[in-house]
C-alpha cells in the first residue's frame, strides 16, 4: 500500500494553500465626520508627504567657511576699545559689520578687497547718521509717505532731466558759458570770515578739501588763534577740519597734530567736554603710533580722571602705561598727584601743584578747590585752637594772604577769621571743622561731563 497523499487530498491541499481572498472594496464615497462644534473642521486634502531630515553626518559634511586672515584681524579692529565711537551703539556696529562681511562674501571679493585700508562699521554708521542729519530726504521718516512712494532710479532722474531741458525755450536757457563755476574752490576753502561757519556734516564730495589744502589751513587757523583769540570760531573751524579727516579717511601724524592742538585751545579755555573728544579720537591715534605727544596727553588724561572722579576709566589709563612712559616728566608728575590725594598727603599735592608741567596746571586748577576744602577739614581737626592764615597760604598754594582769607569766608563764616598778635588766623575749634567738613562732602560729588569716556 503507498504512503503517498491521494490525489483528491493533494489537489485540495494544493488548492487551499494558494487560495487568494478578494480584499474589500473600495467605498464608493467618502466618509465625513458629523460637526459637533463650532469651529472651522480640519482639510481633508492629502497630507504632504514628509521632508527627509537632515543627519548629523550630512551636516557634518557640509563645506565650513574659512575666514581670511586680514578679515579676522578687522573684525579684532572693530571690536577694540579705543575703536569705538561715542553715539555708535555695539548693535549698530555688528550690525554694519554683519552686513559688509556678508555681502562680500555672497560676492565672493573676501580675497580682493583691502581690509586694512577698509572704513571700519561704526565710521560707516556715524557718516550714514550725519548723512541723514545733512539730507532729510534720505531719511524715511522725513516725510510720512516716504515708505509708499517709489524709489527713483537713475534712468527716472536722468529721463527727468532730458524732458525739462527739451521743454525750455531758447529765451530762457542758461548760456553754456554761464554754466561754468566761475569760483576759485581754492581761494573759497582757505579763506574765512565769522560768517563762513560750515557744519558738522558730511560735505559733498566737491566741498572736501584735500590734504594740502587743509595743512595750510591749519597754518592760517592757529595764527588767528594768536592774533584775535576767539575761541566760539576757532573751535567751530577746528571742527570742519577734523570732519574732513574723517570724511576721507586720513590717519596720519596730521591727523594728530590736528586733534592735539584742538586739545590744548579747549583745555586752554575750559571745554572740558571739547577736550575729551579730542582726547578720545587720540587714544587710538596713538595706539596706531602716527606719532605726537602721547605721553604729555597721557599725563592729561590721568590728571581729567583725578578731576571726574572716574576711577574705573583711571585703571584703564595706568593699564595703558608702558615703562617708558613711567619714566616721562609729565605721566611721573601725574601718577606722583594720584598717589598723594590716595595717601591724603595734601602737602606732597600743593607741592606738585605748584610745578605742574605743560598745560596740566589747567587740568588742576579744577579740582585744586576741592582739595583745598579736604585740607581745611584735616587742619582744623589737627591744629588748636587757631592757625595764622600764612600758614594756610603756604601751605594750600594760594598766591597771597587775601586769597586764602577770601577762599576761608568763601565756605564759612566771617566768626572764623580772628585777627591776633599782629596777624590774621583761623579759628579751628567749634564749628570750623563741621562746616569745612560739610564743604568737602559737596565738593567730592562725582562729575559727568558731556562727552566723558
């Protein structure tokens, strides 16, 4: 008898093994859900199909942009301290500098321009801003629809042009030799008046003047400093001189020259806040070693920090002192007044005081009171009962016994002076040391000055 399948069986076994059972039919309608509220019911459209996600390997095998070396040493420029520009925010600046970087890299002219000779961001806002200042037009927010007009093109300007010449008659056309500017541009920057005050804006391009033309302005300015001293028009056309520097870019031992004459006339005539923007623009000039007097303008602005009290801007002064210029006169003399006011050492001060060098004795003449009224405060707590006013005198740097009496009734009362034994004296006991006391605590307020680091 055969083991073998039957054939009935194999055929059905066959049969059951690849029988195929018909799927379900597609609806002939699609199937909506019943609204059970008020809001707007989901699309029903297909579903876009998904994007495929980025891996980190495909990331990791894009190209990384590899900056030039003059590029990185300007973005270092940028941010430097002595770089900065008073009214430029640092928001404004990496803005620009965002922009400049980008936009010569989309043009692929990383390798070509001259970034040592590039404008840096912060200049580049300060001339959009006096551009904007000289020009309202410029601005967008000049006129109210300024953002809905079109902007005009130069085919629009010169179309405009072309059509108004063509509409003007023979009788009223200019002669071609009317045309010409008859004026010597020369003559029309090297000469002034009282009324020929420019401003602090950005000039056109035809009202620059070059370099020789500004050195030899600078020649006929400082002798009419000497000759009418009037100080209102030399500081407003010493102003017009430096904004041409800036305007093009000159960096140069003129430069210098320029800002350090403009120091010692605002220093020569009080204007602190004039002073510190020209001491400001000459920390970096001297930082780029143009040449100068950096440690005379040093020793001045350790001397300013004395006066505004700006102790924080005082340790980024020493923090700049390198030992040669430790061992100069001036910067010695400035750092010797510093250590004598910390040690309260009002002797060893009114000692230095009276031989200041340079022009710092203008800087000091502006604190000097103060320390006079904080030594006041010592004698009248060291000395009783009374000191003779020529000790005061000599002691305080005043130029004469009626000076220091007058300084004394200045910030107290006529009962404190005593006249005794032939001589006038100051009478230290009771009151005398409170009232002095109250004068000091006044007088030691800190200062802000317009245009203070």
């Amino acid at each position: 008898m055969s083991s073998g399948i039957p054939p009935w069986r194999a055929s059905a076994s066959a049969t059951a093994t690849t029988a195929v059972y018909p799927s379900h039919a597609t609806p002939a309608y699609i199937p909506v859900q019943a609204r059970r509220s008020l809001t707007t019911p989901a699309s029903t459209s297909a579903t876009p199909a998904p994007q495929p996600k980025t891996t980190a390997a495909d990331a990791g095998n894009r190209k990384r942009v590899e900056w030039p070396e003059p590029v990185r040493k300007y973005v270092q420029r940028c941010f430097a301290p002595e770089n900065q520009i008073s009214g430029v925010s640092r928001q404004e600046m990496e803005a620009k500098l965002r922009s400049v970087i980008t936009e010569a890299a989309q043009s692929d002219v990383l390798d070509k321009i001259n970034w040592e000779a590039q404008p840096l961001p912060q200049v580049m806002v300060q001339n959009d801003k006096l551009r904007i200042l000289t020009n309202p037009e410029a601005s967008t927010w000049g006129t109210p629809f300024a953002a809905q007009s079109p902007k005009r093109t130069a085919s629009d300007d010169a179309s405009r042009k072309r059509k108004s010449a063509e509409y003007q008659t023979e009788s009223n056309a200019c002669p071609p030799w009317r045309q010409t500017n008859k004026s010597n541009v020369f003559e029309d920057r090297v000469t002034y008046s009282p009324t020929d005050k420019r401003q602090r804006i950005e000039s056109k391009n035809s009202n620059i003047r070059p370099l020789p033309v500004l050195m030899k302005t600078l020649d006929l300015l400082k002798k009419k400093w000497k000759k009418d001293n009037n100080y209102t028009y030399i500081c407003d056309q010493f102003k017009s001189l430096r904004q041409d520097l800036t305007v093009q870019h000159i960096r140069n031992e003129f430069t210098v020259s320029v800002y350090e004459i403009h120091a010692r006339i605002a220093l020569e005539k009080g204007d602190l806040g004039e002073y510190n923007q020209c001491q400001t623009q000459l920390r970096a000039l001297y930082a780029q070693q143009l040449g100068g007097h950096p440690t005379e303008f040093k020793a001045y602005r350790i001397l300013y920090f004395i006066h505004t009290r700006n102790w924080t801007a005082m340790n980024d002064a020493l923090a700049d002192l390198i030992p040669a210029d430790k061992r100069s006169a001036a910067v010695k003399h400035a750092l010797d007044v510093r250590s004598a006011l910390a040690l309260g050492n009002y002797h060893r001060f009114f000692q230095l005081y009276l031989a200041t060098p340079n022009m710092g004795a203008y800087l000091m003449d502006m604190f000097v009171d103060r320390e006079r009224l904080s030594a006041l405060s010592a004698i009248c707590k060291a000395y009783k009962p009374d000191v003779k006013i020529r000790f005061i005198t000599e002691e305080l740097g005043f130029e004469s016994d009626e000076q220091s009496a007058r300084f004394i009734l200045d910030h107290s009362s006529e009962d404190m002076l005593l006249e005794k034994d032939g001589s006038v004296r100051l009478l230290t006991g009771g009151k005398a040391a409170q009232l002095f006391e109250a004068a000091k605590a006044d007088a030691h307020r800190v200062i802000d000055i317009k245009g203070q680091i």
